[in-house]
C-alpha cells in the first residue's frame, strides 16, 4: 500500500469517527436540553473550548492574536455560532436523524454562498445535484405532507450558516493559523450566546453539568478530527463519509426516542446525501 493510500485511509478513519462523535453528541445534547436551556449548553461549549485553548493563548500572547482580517473572523464566528444554536435547537423539537440530515445539507449551500458572496459563477452542471439535494429538502421540511415543520426550517437554516463558516474558514486558512481562527470563533460565538444567557438565566441542575461538560469537549476534539481529516484527503473523498453522521443518528434517535423516519423523510434523506456527495465531486473538478 503506497503512502496516498495509507493517507486517505487514514483521512476517512478521521472523519467516520468526527461523524460518528457528533452524531453521540447530538443525542446527548437532547438529553441536556431537557435539563437546561439550550443558550446555557452552548454557552459552556464554547467556554470550555476556550479553556483548552488557554494555552496556547498564553504561550503566543497578542503576537498569535494579532489579525489583519478580523471582518471574517467575525462572519466565520457568527455563521458558526447560527449553525450550532440553530442545530441544538432542531434537535431538541425534531428526530434526530432530521437534524442531522438538514445540518449535512451544508454542501449544497456552499456553491450559493460562492455564488452570491464570491460572485463565483456555477456551470450549468453543478445546478442538477442542488436541484436534486433541494427538492429531498423539501420532503424533509414538510415531513407529513402538511404545513412547513417550523423546526425543520431553523435545522436548514443550520446548514445555511455551516455553509457559511465552511467558505470563510476556507479563505482564512489563507492567512491565518488554525488556533487564531478557533479562538476568535470560540471567542464570537460565547459572546453573541452571553446576552441570551443573561436575559433569561436558567436553573442548571447539578446532573446538567457532566453531559455539557462532555458536550464541549467532544465539540472541540470533533473539530479537530475533521480538520486533521482534511489534510490526509479530498473534500470529496470525505463527504459521503460524513452523511454516515445520519446512520449513526438515526441509531440513536431508534434506539433512546423510538424515533423512525417514515417514506417521505427518507425519500428526502436519499436526495439530500446524493445532491450533497454530488454538489462536493462536481465542485473538486475545479481548484
């Protein structure tokens, strides 16, 4: 086995068990969010990556801190900080494996935050697999067949920030450390959650903090997992990878809820996972 090979293997490993730690975050989240407000778990998340950052914060000083680019930091925390809050609460209104799919739909976002953003313009192929991914959306968000699901929305509306930090993290990888971006995004992100926090201070029972507690350390480790993913292979190679996040939600969602998808969720789960790992190949062809 040559050394490319061993690389990617060793990428998709990273990224299976990324997915595979946020789809068990994910259900503990649920389980947090009958014990506290969602505004307190993400809050400690974003405090508790903060802390393991210290660190490093320590050791640089204001010479590691120092950006000529803190517009983007401040759109990349902001986009980041929609995603979580907006995922955390779909998960705590609708099945899991429904949150998790509409948080995965964030590839067929990216070419529409290019497009509008960067002013990158699409071929005419690139449009068939948002088409597709979009319309197995729209199954999910009406999941009966009824009225549009509220919190189907707000777990879109996830994907559509996600999509966001995916594109400014990439332009800031230009420039920037890895560590800079995090701190500046841990550091937005328990900002914009404090005012939320204060205006309407919850009770934390004591049992409520161990499952935060892990809450925020998993969130880190899985950002770095997939960060470290990333350098051993492709977006492309690594995407239908991380559709495996709704496998594993949908096991949870099963197993502690009695969750399951009926045949209009998961004609739309099909749609969504092959308009994604689609909208990921066709982008790769170009730099």
């Amino acid at each position: 086995m040559n050394t490319h090979s061993v690389n990617i293997a060793l990428g998709a490993l990273l990224a299976l068990a990324s997915s595979f730690l946020m789809s068990t975050t994910a259900a503990l989240i649920r389980y947090a969010s009958t014990l506290t407000s969602i505004e307190m778990i993400v809050l400690v998340q974003y405090c508790i990556s903060l802390a393991v950052l210290l660190p490093w914060v320590l050791q640089e000083g204001s010479k590691g801190l120092k950006t000529d680019r803190f517009g983007l930091h401040l759109v990349r925390g902001l986009s980041g900080w929609v995603c979580f809050y907006a995922y955390y609460l779909a998960l705590k209104h609708i099945p899991l494996v429904d949150a998790t799919l509409l948080r995965n739909a964030a590839p067929l976002c990216v070419p529409l935050w290019l497009l509008f953003w960067l002013k990158v313009k699409l071929g005419w192929l690139k449009w068939l697999p948002l088409l597709v991914g979009f319309t197995g959306i729209g199954l999910i968000l009406q999941p009966a067949g009824g009225a549009l699901s509220f919190w189907h929305l707000v777990g879109f509306i996830s994907a559509i920030a996600l999509a966001g930090s995916i594109v400014t993290t990439r332009v800031l990888t230009g420039s920037e450390p890895t560590n800079r971006i995090l701190f500046y995004y841990f550091l937005i992100s328990a900002l914009a959650t404090l005012p939320l926090v204060l205006i309407n201070l919850p009770p934390v029972p004591v049992e409520a903090w161990p499952p935060m507690v892990v809450i925020g350390l998993s969130v880190w480790l899985i950002m770095r997992l997939y960060t470290q993913a990333y350098r051993y292979a492709k977006a492309s190679t690594l995407s239908p990878i991380s559709y495996s996040g709704v496998v594993f939600a949908g096991f949870w969602g099963w197993l502690f809820w009695g969750q399951v998808p009926d045949i209009v969720t998961l004609a739309g789960v099909v749609l969504v996972v092959a308009g994604g790992i689609g909208s990921v190949v066709l982008g790769s062809k170009k730099a």
